[in-house]
C-alpha cells in the first residue's frame, strides 16, 4: 500500500490551514472595521464557500496556467505552478479560507464594543486592542475555524484535481486516492481511504469539541476578583 496520498494530504492540509489562519484573521478584522462596500468585500471572500469546486479549480487554472499573467511571470523564472504540489496547497487554501474568515468575523462581531471602547478611551492602540483584547476574547471561534478550515482543506478535491491534477506521489491527495481507486475499480484501496479520511475528520471535530467543552468549563470555575 503506497501512503503517500496520505503524506500529500496532512502535509497540505497542515500548511493550507497555518495560511488560512493568518490571512483569515486579517481579512475579518479588516471587514468588520469598513464602513463601505462591506458586503461586496464580503460576498468576494466568501464566493469560495458557494462556488462548486471544479469551478474554483477552473478559475485558478487560468490565473496560474502558462498563458496567464502570473503563469508567465513563472515560467520565466523556471516554474510552473500547475500540477505541482504547491498548486495542492493554494487550492486548499482557496477552498479554506472562507470558512475561517466566516468563523472569525462572527466571533469578531459578537464581542462586546463595549470592551474595545473601554480600551480606547484608556489610549491602548488598535494594535494591542487587538493582539490583547479581541484575540483573546474570540479565541473559541478562532479555533472552530481552524478546525473547519483543516477538515475542509484535508477532503478538498474539485479544485485541487482542476489545478494540480493527480500525480501519484506528488499530487495525489487521499480525495484524488479515492477518485483514481474508483475508476480503476479497486474498491478495498477506495474503502481504505475513505475510512482514513473520515476517522481523521471525526477525531478532529471530536478534540475540538472536548477543548471547547474543557475550556468553557474551566471559564465557568474560574474565581472571580473582587477589586472592591
């Protein structure tokens, strides 16, 4: 049994989800902070989450095939983007990444301004309201869009067979595993990696829920200072 398809796919998912991360973060909070065209920028960022996901494919096909801007750009400095390994890694982002930006903006937009207007008129800047303040305080959604986002990213398989194809070794994802199972009729290999995959999601989404459970409990016990 070749485990590649395995390696590929936590290798992806891993990296696809640290990037997510970061830029999901950025993205909600500069969202809820516009005061124009807030639904637009929304709607944009969100398209991902609605669009099929050969079509997402089909979109990063052409901004990064040999004929696009960037394609060439690429290719004249050597590489290719298109069915490698790191066109797995954007296409799981690109299928990622709203559902991080979704979850981070609702727990940004639950927060309490009562706490940030607080902090302002205390003269904090917005960028220790925000490392010290908002982050802490949301940090239960933060981790429910990690979450989402490395589950998502670890079963992508539209865009990433329209992008990266499937290289076997290479490319080949547990999701493009089971497709190239199927066509070739090989049900046990196609059993075996649809029961990998979806042990690896449900013990996920199971620790996630027992962090949060453990946390909220912990919150609940925590003693409350009298500064009277």
């Amino acid at each position: 049994m070749d485990y590649s398809p395995l390696l590929i796919s936590l290798k992806t998912s891993c990296l696809a989800t640290v990037i997510t991360f970061f830029t999901g973060i950025y993205a909600a909070y500069v969202v809820v902070r516009l005061k124009h065209f807030q639904g637009v920028v929304d709607a944009i960022l969100t398209l991902p989450l609605v669009l099929p996901p050969t079509v997402v494919g089909f979109i990063l096909l052409v901004a990064f095939g040999k004929n696009s801007l960037v394609g060439k750009i690429l290719l004249s400095m050597g590489y290719s983007l298109v069915f490698s390994w790191e066109a797995t890694v954007v296409a799981a982002v690109v299928v990622a990444f709203p559902l991080m930006y979704r979850t981070t903006r609702g727990a940004f937009e639950q927060l309490d301004k009562n706490i940030i207007y607080a902090a302002k008129t205390l003269g904090i800047s917005d960028w220790k309201i925000f490392w010290h303040i908002i982050l802490p305080n949301t940090k239960h959604g933060l981790i429910a869009g990690v979450i989402l986002s490395f589950t998502r990213a670890l079963g992508e398989f539209g865009a990433t067979i329209m992008v990266a194809g499937n290289i076997p070794g290479i490319t080949q994802t547990i999701s493009t595993a089971i497709y190239s199972a199927v066509q070739a009729g090989d049900n046990d290999a196609a059993f075996f990696w649809v029961g990998i995959i979806m042990i690896f999601s449900f013990v996920v989404i199971v620790l996630m829920n027992l962090w949060l459970k453990n946390s909220a409990r912990y919150t609940a016990k925590a003693p409350v200072r009298n500064e009277g």
